[in-house]
C-alpha cells in the first residue's frame, strides 16, 4: 500500500473527518521523484472538541505510527472542529523547501 493511502486509511477510520485532505509535498523538497517523505495533513473533526493543539496533534500521531516509521521525514499537521473550519475554511500554505539542492 502506498504511504500516501495508508494515511488516508488511518485518519479516516480514526477520526470520521467531515474534511480530510493528505498532500504529498515531496516533489518540492530535494528528495527522488516518486518520493513519498513530505506530507501535509488536514483533519476536521468532532474529536477534536475540547482539546488543545497539542492533544490533537498527538492523537494523529498515535494514529499515524504505522505509517510515520515507514520513512516520513516531514508531517505539517492542520487540525480544526467543523466550528473553527467553517471560519477559515483553509489550512495554511506551506512554506517552499529551503534545504538541500533547492536553496
């Protein structure tokens, strides 16, 4: 199964997001085309009520250990109630790569 699907699969059954969007941003970092190393992940969900950014990004790290000891280098975490994602309605850009070959 591919990085990218396995993602997909274990914030779905984790959280039942009303959004959910995994982006593969390895083509913008100095790694092999093809690469699957940078991800961005956005979760909206219910079962994020109540909790503070960091109980948050710990429970996708919980829920990603399987996929994040398979060789993900970056993680950029967006997580938001249906509430706070109604009032912004998007994640942040992701700044481009300043390492490697692309400096």
């Amino acid at each position: 199964m591919k990085l990218e699907s396995l993602i997909v699969q274990k914030l779905t059954e984790t959280f039942r997001p009303l959004e959910l969007q995994v982006i593969n941003e390895s083509h913008g970092h100095s790694v092999a085309p093809g690469s699957e190393t940078h991800f961005k992940v956005v979760v909206v969900s219910q079962e994020f009520d109540g909790r503070s950014r960091v109980q948050r990004h710990r429970m996708v790290y919980q829920a990603l250990s399987e996929a994040l000891a398979s060789g993900v280098h970056a993680l950029a975490i967006h997580t938001y109630t249906p509430a706070e994602w109604h009032e912004t309605g998007a994640a942040p850009t992701s700044p481009p790569c300043l390492g490697g070959s692309k400096r």
